[in-house]
C-alpha cells in the first residue's frame, strides 16, 4: 500500500480509525464520505502529498488545529462538509498555495 494514490471510501458501514492511513506517503487522493469511519482528529502525517482531501461527515468536531494543513503544500481542493467543527480556518491553510477549493459546507451536524 506505499504505492496507493487515491483512495475513496464512501457510504459504507466500516468500523475503525484512520489510524493506518498515516503512512500512505504517496497518498494525493483521500475522500472519506460519511464511511462509517468516526475521526475524533486528522492525523497531522497524512499523506505530505495530498492534493485532494475530502472528510465529509466523519464525526469532526470543534476547532482544526493550529497545524492543520501545515503539512500539505500541494493541497488544491479540501472538503470538511458535514461535520460540526467550530472556530476559524487555520492560517497554516496558506502553507497550501495552490489551494482553489475550500468547503467548510454545512457543519453543525445537519445533513
């Protein structure tokens, strides 16, 4: 799994953590749609390579952190929607200079 580029996973009944995702390096396609998956946090590690990265409704909640972003310069298109996070977007967002997208859509916990 090094090797994995992309990997979505949506409208499923999984069980379990991201936890395993922390060393996809290769990794610039991660959507994870209401997965079954709970994250209770993004691992600050996740695939340095991401360009796309889609968490909606995965049980997110409260502020991002300060990091958040941090370590993903080549980030384009980011989707939070459907979680109940709070609080700005953090300014490590700009880290990311090629980011076109940003959907903080809908969060408080309404679908």
């Amino acid at each position: 799994l090094q090797s994995l580029l992309g990997l979505w996973i949506m409208d499923t009944s999984f069980e379990g953590s991201l936890d395993k995702l922390v060393n996809l390096t290769q990794l610039k396609y991660l959507v994870l749609r209401r997965p079954g998956l709970w994250l209770s946090r993004i691992p600050p590690t996740l695939g340095p390579n991401l360009t796309s990265l889609v968490l909606s409704d995965v049980g997110l909640s409260g502020p991002l952190s300060d990091g958040f972003g941090l370590t993903w310069p080549y980030l384009v298109g980011l989707d939070l929607s459907y979680n109940t996070l709070s609080g700005p977007l953090p300014a490590a967002l700009g880290n990311a200079t090629g980011i076109q997208r940003i959907d903080p859509c809908c969060q408080g916990g309404t679908n």
